[in-house]
C-alpha cells in the first residue's frame, strides 16, 4: 500500500504536461498551456461537479468545472479556486473542440449586442448562454444537448482569452470525458468488499429510445427483474424530463414565431395604411391643381374679355376725334385702327 501510494505521487508530480510562456503580470504576450490527459478529473459526487485543474510557473491555477449543466473556466492563485483572480476587460476570443468553433459559442457571439468578433466583458448576450466575470476570473457556457455530445466524443477542448495585453490558450485533452462523465453520474458507489470469489453477474441496461441516445442507459442485474423495472423507470423519468424541456422550448419558440408574424402583418397594415393616405392625399393634390387650373383660365379669359370691352370703348371714342380730321395722345395705343390720314404723332411716344 505504502509502495503504491509513493509510486501515485511520483507520477503525479512529473507527468503534468503544462507549458506556458509568461506569467500574468508581463504584457502583450501570448501563451500557450497544454492540460494532458494524465492530468485527471477530480469527481465530487455530493455536489455533482467534476473539475480539471492545472497551473503554469507562475502559480495561475485554471480549473475546467463541468455540473452537467454547465461548463466554467475558472482562474484563480490557489489550487482549490477559492481566491479567483481578477481580470480587467476579460474577453474570450474563441472556444473549439477538436480544433473547430463550438456552435454554442458561436451562436453567443451572434447574439451578443454591438459586436460578434469576441465575448467582450460588460456587454449582454442574448438568453445569457454565455456570461463573462472578470472580478470571479469565470466564464461559464450553460450546455445544450448538441455541445455535451460533441465534448464527449472529443479529445481535445481549446478556450482562447485575454486581458489587458495578455492573451491565453488552455489546450485541454478531454478524451476522457465520458468516462468522467459517466462517473459523476453513476447512481452508486463502487465499494471494494473481500470476499471470496465468485461468478461475476450478468449485466443488462435500459437504454432510452433512439431518439434520445445522450440519455446515459442505466445498468442492471439481468436476473434481478426488480432492478430492471427500476431501471427502465428511470430511465423513462429522464426521457419524460427531456421531453417537457423539448415542448417547453417548442412552445417559446411558436411564441416567438407568433410574435414575429403579428409583428410583420402589423407592419404590413401599417404600409397599406400609409399607401392609401398617400393615394388620398395625391388625389386631393391633383384635384387641387384642376381647380387652380380653372381659376386661373377664367381669370385669363375674363381678362382677355375685359380688355377687348376697353379696346371697344376707346376705339369708339376715338373714331370720333379721327372723323373730325384730329388725333389725341390716349388714341395713339389704338393709331392702327384709325383712317389714313391719320397719323401717329411723336409727342405723343
């Protein structure tokens, strides 16, 4: 036993594969940290999480947590994570599995207001899947189905952030993560008992329908038939849980989409409305200027008739003068309708 546990710390102390380039107080470096996989996950059964921790030269500490829900990079100055540090404009430039961006993270840097090229500290994204706290030294992912599927047929997990002049690349190898995964979630404990030995029982598992293959199967005693009931009972709990979150995100979503549809007939009563009142008023206009258009052609024709009545009273007035053999300066405008020996006069220009 002594042998043993001498042996576990030797291994334990040389084979953590961690390099790193510079330490947090230098600026405008980059820095690389590759986690190993001989680096293993320690399990808290009580509160259901599971944490891979490492450190560089400097005495950083990361810790990679994982509650089923979730996953959190925490970075702290101790090992066990409970003095975080505290990074001014923390910005999480990247998260890949097995060397391709996450869907997840992308979809946060989509929905994130002002910007999508990073996840910049103090700004919001949208439902909140992925939150930045610089004063905790935490990011946190809230996992969906698809993202947990990719991590535990991954081997490799890469998260790229940066503060103030620093920038960070964690290389986690996470090929056993579904062996942590499945262990975190074993419903009992392995107990070691000395006994004699005996004939190992045959193992069976209910498994949940094809459908919902990220479901965790649960393992039974084949000849033990009250096992396998409440196996199979579990596992119908967990698929009953699925599906209520399934239509409780079906119903969200036909509400969203309920919303956008009376949004956009809305919009388009809105746009037919301003169409007709724009049809109204360019028939008012048009009507308008008929009108105006009329008034104005009577007045034109009143005053042509206005003026040939004057010409007419003027030109009577005159003939008078033009039969006496005379010729007046108010007859000069109308000298073309007087007789030939009447002439213009100069002075009267």
């Amino acid at each position: 036993m002594f042998n043993h546990l001498i042996l576990s710390f030797f291994v334990l102390l040389f084979s953590t594969n961690i390099s790193a380039s510079s330490s947090f107080n230098n600026a405008a470096k980059n820095e690389t940290l590759n986690i190993g996989k001989e680096i293993s996950w320690k399990i808290d059964k009580k509160y259901v999480v599971a944490a891979k921790s490492a450190s560089d030269k400097e005495g950083n500490y990361y810790h990679l947590q994982f509650d089923n829900k979730q996953l959190k990079l925490i970075i702290s100055s101790d090992a066990k994570g409970e003095f975080p540090k505290k990074l001014n404009r923390l910005e999480i430039k990247d998260v890949k599995v097995d060397g391709k961006q996450n869907l997840l993270f992308k979809k946060c840097l989509a929905n994130q207001q002002r910007h999508d090229r990073f996840l910049q500290q103090g700004l919001t994204v949208m439902d909140s899947p992925c939150i930045i706290d610089g004063d905790a030294g935490s990011f946190v992912m809230q996992l969906n189905k698809e993202t947990l599927l990719a991590l535990m047929n991954a081997k490799r997990l890469s998260i790229k952030f940066s503060f103030f002049r620093t920038q960070i690349v964690l290389n986690y190898d996470i090929s056993d993560f579904e062996d942590m995964f499945l262990a975190l979630n074993a419903e009992f404990e392995s107990i070691a008992i000395v006994a004699a030995p005996k004939q190992a029982s045959k193992k069976c598992w209910a498994g949940p329908p094809a459908k919902y293959t990220y479901i965790r199967p649960a393992e039974y005693d084949c000849s033990d038939n009250v096992a396998k009931k409440e196996a199979e009972a579990g596992v119908i709990k967990r698929v009953r849980l699925e599906i209520a979150k399934e239509q409780k995100i079906a119903a969200i979503a036909a509400e969203k989409t309920a919303k956008k549809a009376a949004e956009k007939e809305r919009r388009r009563k809105l746009a037919e409305e301003k169409i007709r009142k724009d049809l109204e008023m360019k028939l008012i206009q048009e009507k308008s200027l008929q009108i105006e258009a009329a008034v104005i052609a009577a007045s034109e024709i009143k005053q042509v008739q206005l003026s040939y009545e004057a010409t007419q009273r003027m030109l009577k007035l005159c003939n008078k003068i033009w039969r006496n053999g005379k010729h007046r300066c108010y007859c000069q405008k109308y000298i073309r309708f007087a007789p030939d020996n009447i002439q213009a006069n100069s002075a009267c220009e």
